[in-house]
C-alpha cells in the first residue's frame, strides 16, 4: 500500500512540475528569455553607438534613421551644413553615469542651401560627445550643434544629382561649389 501511495505522490508531483513548466512556457515562452539576453548581448558599446550616429550623420541620413541614437526628440530643420573631409574618434573618458567620447572633425567648410553656396574655412574641430546608457542601450546626449555635419563625398553625390535636373546655368552653379568643395 505505501509503494502505491508513494508511486502516486511521485506521479503527482512529476504532473505539478510538468503544469508549472507548461504553463510558464505559455506565459513566457524560452524564446523570449534568449532574445532578451540576445538582445542585450549585441548592444552597441558606447563607441560603436557613436560610430553608427556619425556615419549617418556625414551620410545626410533621415532622421527616423539616426533617431535611435539619440536623447533629444526633434532637431530644426538646417539650411546649412559643415562640410567634413575626415573624422577621429578619440579616447573615451568616464564620468559620473556617462561616457564623454571626442571627436575631431577636418571641416572643409560650411554649405548652405538658401545662399547656394560654399564657404570655404578648413579647420580641425573637436565636439565632445555625451552618452549615457538606458534600457535600450547607449544614447547621445550632447547640445544641438549649430549646424550638422556632411560628407563632402556625399554632398557632392547629392548637388551632381540634383544638377541633372537643372537648367544649365545652375548646372555651371553647382559644378563651382563641388569644384571648391573638392579644393
């Protein structure tokens, strides 16, 4: 009588742990746990978060795409902007729940939309970069600067394609600021 009590208990509790597991299964299936720490496995580092928003930047990329980099809801609309040879990402120093990373831009000069042209000022220009971590990953949290960078690689890509459909005395405009662009 007790081997039948005894095989029935175990029998019991062996159909428990088969309900609980199913059941935390169906609440919070195994996928979950391993895309979460997936997740946060691939978060960028704080450089690599800086890299990504840089090079989106210098590509004039829209900004649902650099977005996600960033602390500040909305940005205004610039008519110019710095036009960059290069770029250096420095050291990264550490401070109290944030990470400040320089870097130094070789800025050919500024562009300017409304005024359709180039001004040329070559010149190193180091903008400290704050970024602090939140559930998402890192983010930048620096000042708005004056004005965005752009490649000037991309700029010009960007004023040759648009001079095709032009008329062609502003074909000759454009053809003047990619000219002193690529001085």
């Amino acid at each position: 009588m007790k081997k039948i009590i005894n095989r029935t208990a175990s029998f019991f509790t062996i159909i428990c742990i088969s309900v609980l597991f199913i059941t935390i299964n169906l609440i919070q299936p195994p996928e979950i746990f391993s895309k979460t720490n997936k997740t946060i496995k691939n978060q960028l580092s704080a450089r690599e978060t800086l890299q990504k928003y840089i090079e989106l930047r210098l590509m004039d990329s829209h900004w649902k795409e650099y977005s996600q980099y960033i602390t500040w809801p909305d940005e205004p609309s610039w008519d110019c902007k710095w036009v960059v040879s290069n770029y250096d990402i420095g050291p990264s120093k550490k401070q109290k729940g944030k990470i400040i990373i320089p870097v130094v831009y070789m800025r050919l000069g500024l562009y300017c939309v409304g005024d359709e042209d180039f001004n040329h000022e070559s010149k190193k220009v180091t903008i400290n970069y704050e970024l602090v971590k939140n559930t998402n990953g890192w983010k930048i949290n620096s000042e708005i600067s004056d004005y965005p960078e752009i490649s000037a690689d991309i700029l010009v890509i960007k004023l040759r394609t648009s001079a095709k459909k032009e008329t062609p005395e502003r074909q000759i405009k454009i053809e003047t600021i990619v000219g002193k662009i690529k001085k």
